[in-house]
C-alpha cells in the first residue's frame, strides 16, 4: 500500500510539473503574438515613412490604442500592475510609440522624408524605437518567466 501512495505522490507531483509548464507556454505564445502584432505595425511604420504616405489605421493607433495597449492598460494592469518588470514594459512600450509616431507625424504634416535635413533625425528616431522595441521584448520574457507557470492563462 505505501509504494502505491508514493506512486500516487510523484504522479501528481509530474502532473502538476507538466501543468506548470504547458501554463508557461500557454503564456509565452500569448506574449508572442503581442509581439508579432507589434513588428507588423512597426513594418508598416516604416514603409509609410519611406514611402511618403500613410495610413490613418496606423496614425491613429497609439501606445494604448494598438493589441498590446488595450491589453496591458486593461486585463494587463489587472493581473499584473504590481510588478516591476510590467511596469518597465509599459515604458518601454510608449517610448516606441513616441519615437514612431514622431516620425508619421512628418509623414501626415506632408515633410519629404526624403529630404536630407530630415533623414538623420528619421533614422535616429528608428534607432531609437529599435532599442526600446528590443527591451519590450525582453521584458516580456522576463514576464513569462516570471508569471507563466502560475498564471491561469484563461484570465489573461
């Protein structure tokens, strides 16, 4: 009877392991697809840029506005608003953003992106949101790690 109980025990003990893990993952897709959605829009960012024109779906979509900030300033901020590590992804987040949007702003105030005086400035900002685009991602692996087994992916 008791190498039956300690078959049960480590069962469990497995069981509850694999859980955790298939929780890690379930999560670790979720912020995948945030990041997906976040390089699809930083492609259109910059195609409009180069090509002088662009489209008011992606003018009008703001650090609160785009999947992700719907996300993190709403069931986000709910679940996770007390660490540090989500915090510092939303200011990573709107830094992007304001780099981006600076540069569609010349784009909608009809400037030639083309035009030398303006092209260091572009490119400076597109490093720039670069750099804060690479720390969102990073911060939101560190937010898997550190959230994903336990998080019940149902409530995200």
């Amino acid at each position: 009877m008791k190498n039956f109980a300690e078959t049960m025990n480590e069962f469990n003990s497995n069981l509850l392991s694999v859980a955790k893990e298939s929780n890690k993952g379930s999560f670790s897709i979720f912020m995948e697809v945030f990041k997906i959605n976040h390089i699809m829009f930083k492609s259109r960012a910059y195609s409009a840029v180069v090509n002088g024109s662009v489209a008011d779906e992606i003018l009008h979509t703001n650090y609160e506005t785009c999947d992700f900030g719907k996300w993190y300033h709403g069931k986000g901020k709910e679940l996770f608003g007390n660490l540090d590590i989500f915090r510092k992804m939303g200011d990573a987040h709107k830094k992007f953003h304001e780099f981006i949007d600076k540069n569609l702003e010349l784009i909608k105030d009809g400037e030639n992106t083309l035009n030398l005086e303006n092209k260091d400035t572009i490119i400076d900002r597109f490093k720039e949101a670069e750099k804060y685009s690479e720390e969102l991602f990073s911060l939101m692996d560190q937010l898997s790690e550190k959230v994903g087994e336990d998080i019940d992916i149902s409530t995200v």
